[in-house]
C-alpha cells in the first residue's frame, strides 16, 4: 500500500480505482450492517412475508429466506475484502451479481423505476471499477 501516497494522483485509472473500491466498501459494509442492526429475521420475514410483492407470492418462502439470510453476509465479506483490497475481482464479482439479483426482484416486482435510477447506474459503477482495478494491476504487482 505504500505506493499509494506516491502516485495516488499520477494515474486517473489508479486513483478512479482506488475511490470506486473505498466506496463500494463503505457502500457494502454500511448496508450490511444496516441489516444487521434490523436483525437478519426480521430483514428476511419483510421480504418473505410481504403480501403486496409478486416476488413473495410466486417464489418458494425457503428460497427467499436462505437469499435473505445470506445477502447481509455476503454484502459484508465483499466490503470487507474491497475495504483490505485483497481478491477484489472476486468482491467486485459478487456485488455485480449481487445487483443484478436485486435488478431481477425489482422487474420482478414491477418496480422499474428504481431500476433505472439507483441500480443499474451502480453495476455499471461496479463494470468501471472492476475495469479500471484491471489496467491498474500491472503496476500493483
């Protein structure tokens, strides 16, 4: 990581990388522990148990309670590994599957709206980042 205080600023893809990392940890980790705080059961009971979604009325409750049971996890150890930079095209990999899971429910559900607006502009975020960490990897080794 010492390479980071000299050339932070040298190289556009390095430092696009570097922010695009830091924020996407953040971004993770805060959600992740937002569920937590809610407390997982009650994060997976919302979405099992809520009638008004075609999702929750048409998918196996078992299916929905392992993906919510998992999803805090899985949101966690991807912030964390971008957080330490350690296997970051395998974090970058789940957070883009882990969106395109959430792109599904919501088209799923009808909601395209939040579709355009929050989602698909954040895997395209992650596209850039995964992106710009792969012409920054020659310099890191």
């Amino acid at each position: 990581m010492a390479h980071y205080k000299v050339s932070l600023f040298r190289d556009p893809n390095h430092f696009g990388a570097v922010v695009l990392r830091l924020a996407f940890a953040l971004l993770f980790i805060l959600v992740a522990v937002k569920k937590f705080r809610m407390g997982i059961g009650e994060f997976t009971n919302a979405m099992v148990l809520n009638p008004d979604t075609l999702l929750a009325q048409d998918v196996p409750a078992w299916i929905l309670q392992v993906y919510g049971y998992s999803i805090a996890w899985i949101e966690l150890a991807a912030g964390v590994l971008l957080l330490f930079d350690r296997y970051t095209k395998v974090a970058y990999t789940v957070v883009a599957f882990s969106y395109i899971s959430f792109i599904l429910g919501q088209m799923y559900n009808g909601n395209t709206a939040k579709i355009g607006t929050e989602y698909m502009p954040s895997l395209l975020a992650v596209v850039a980042a995964y992106y710009m960490h792969e012409k920054d990897e020659p310099r890191r080794k």
